[in-house]
C-alpha cells in the first residue's frame, strides 16, 4: 500500500512495522499466534483487506448492523482507540483508520467490535428479526471474506478448467502391457470396476490380487525371490529401504484388512475416502512397478 509522509503515514508505517516483528517472533505452537497469523497472511494477500472489512464494521451490507457517524466514533472508542468520525465518507474514513492498525488491533476490532452480540442484539429488536441468525448469516459473511483474502492470489487449477483429473489421466489411461495375461487383466478389471460406487470394494480386491500376482513376475514359483527381484529394479537410483517397506506395509493392509481375506478377524473398510485412499495408493505402486520392468534393460520374462 502507498503511504503519505503525514501522521496517518507515519502510523501505517509503524502497523507494518509492528506486522514484520510480530512475523520474525511468530510462535507456530501459540494458538493465539496462529489466529493471528492466518489474519495477517489474509491481510497481506487481499489488497481491499481494510476496505472489505471497513463495509462490515459500516454495515453497509445486509449482515452487519448499520452504523451512522456517531456510532462509528462509539465503536473505536469504545474499544479503547482514540478515532473520531471527520464527516467523511464512512467507508473510507475507516479503512484509513484500519490501515493504521497492528494485526493484534484489527483482531481486537473484529473479536470485539464486529462481533459484539449487544449490537446485533438492539438491531434485532428494533426491526423485529432473530438476533442469532443475523449473528450466524454475519458470521458466515465474515468466513468467506476471510476465506477469499486467503485465497486471493491463487489462480484456478488448470485441470479443473479442461476437465482434467490428474490421477485418471496419469494413473487409468495407461495401456497395461505385460507379457502375463492374467496380470494385466486384473489392473484392467481394477481400474474399471473403480468408476462405479458400487463395486470400489472389488475393485481394491482386483487391485490387491494384481500386487500379489506382480511380485510372481520374475520367477517360476518362488514368490520371495520374484519379490526381491522386482524390488531392486523398482528402487534403482532411489531408496531401496523406501520401496520395500511399501511392499510390506501394503502386503500387511491387505492380509489385516477385508481386502484379500475376509475372515471374521480382518478389518472393515466402511469410508469411501479411505478405499479411494488405498487404492490410488496401491495404483501408484503398480504403476510404478510396471514402468520399472518396461525400463529395466535385461528384463526377463515371466517366469524364467
């Protein structure tokens, strides 16, 4: 913001000022420095931060209760802020006022001030309306103002404007190509089965029969060996330790979970965000896998 050599300047400069230490000495374990965090960086990000919130504490909307000349100057005072109204116009006067305050004062206005109860209340009773939900509709009002400064600056997610979902294009569009049949039908099946609402638990069972059918792929009948194999191809040049314990922590979801057994000691998965979760999750792997034995210069065939 562009600040004037006067006294109002002068205070800008002195609230930014106050704002940068406050961002040096910030504590991320503090709640109460948290809350004021997530004010400032919403200050920061929405340039009509203080005008916005200046039409709030005017009311010159529908949420907030309306206040004339007098009743602003009542409001800053009665805060402990020594304003007083200059006949101006009442939005600007008080987003000029705002921009002379810390993140801390701005927090006191709106805990304090836009949002004492008593104004809402004597509104209500004048014009005949339910106090709690004009509270609750301004409070609403208040979160989505806040939400949009947060939010000011991010663009739109490309994807979302072609119609692109990034783990379908990535994951389900790739042609599956094994020299094992089987295997390949089965992340077909998977992948298939997934799209209706109705069949996500056999698709994760699908999924989950093609990693235990994976890990056979390089060797006649010893699993173990197979499993090794497939594993050092997978980490090269990268974290051995990393991939093999995804081996096993996946192995383990799907002996302990009704995935690939279902005995009366297996454990339900009765969300859907979290079968969505593992799915993609074992998705990835195999993916992962597949491309890995399609780079890998002396690949062998199955079974060999």
């Amino acid at each position: 913001m562009a600040i004037e050599i006067n006294d109002i300047g002068f205070r800008q400069g002195e609230a930014l000022l106050s704002d940068s230490i406050f961002l040096l000495d910030f504590d991320g374990n503090s709640p109460k420095d948290l809350k004021l965090y997530k004010l400032l960086k919403a200050r920061q990000e929405n340039p009509d931060f203080e005008m916005e919130l200046a039409e709030f504490i005017c009311g010159d909307n529908n949420s907030f209760p309306y206040r004339s000349s007098f009743y602003l100057t009542k409001f800053f005072t009665d805060l402990g802020f020594n304003y007083t109204h200059d006949g101006t116009t009442r939005r600007y006067w008080v987003k000029d006022v705002l921009l002379q305050m810390t993140i801390r004062e701005i927090s006191l206005v709106v805990e304090r001030g836009l949002f004492n109860k008593r104004d809402f209340r004597k509104v209500a009773k004048e014009k005949g309306q339910d106090c709690e939900d004009n509270y609750q509709k301004a409070i609403k009002e208040f979160k989505d103002f806040f939400n949009d400064s947060l939010n000011n600056n991010k663009g739109i997610d490309l994807s979302y404007l072609i119609d692109l979902n990034i783990n379908t294009e990535l994951l389900f569009d790739k042609d599956i190509d094994t020299d094992d049949e089987d295997l390949n039908r089965l992340i077909k099946e998977a992948k298939d089965r997934f799209f209706n609402p109705k069949d996500k638990q056999v698709a994760i069972e699908k999924l989950w029969d093609a990693f235990e059918r994976i890990k056979t792929y390089y060797s006649g009948g010893n699993k173990k060996q197979s499993s090794s194999k497939l594993s050092t191809i997978v980490s090269q040049n990268f974290d051995s330790e990393l991939i093999e314990n995804e081996f096993y922590i996946l192995t383990k979801i799907g002996n302990e979970y009704r995935i690939r057994h279902h005995e009366t000691g297996t454990k339900e998965i009765p969300e859907t965000k979290h079968l969505n979760y593992l799915f993609f999750r074992m998705l990835s792997l195999i993916d992962l896998c597949l491309t890995s034995i399609n780079d890998y210069k002396f690949q062998l065939t199955p079974n060999e």
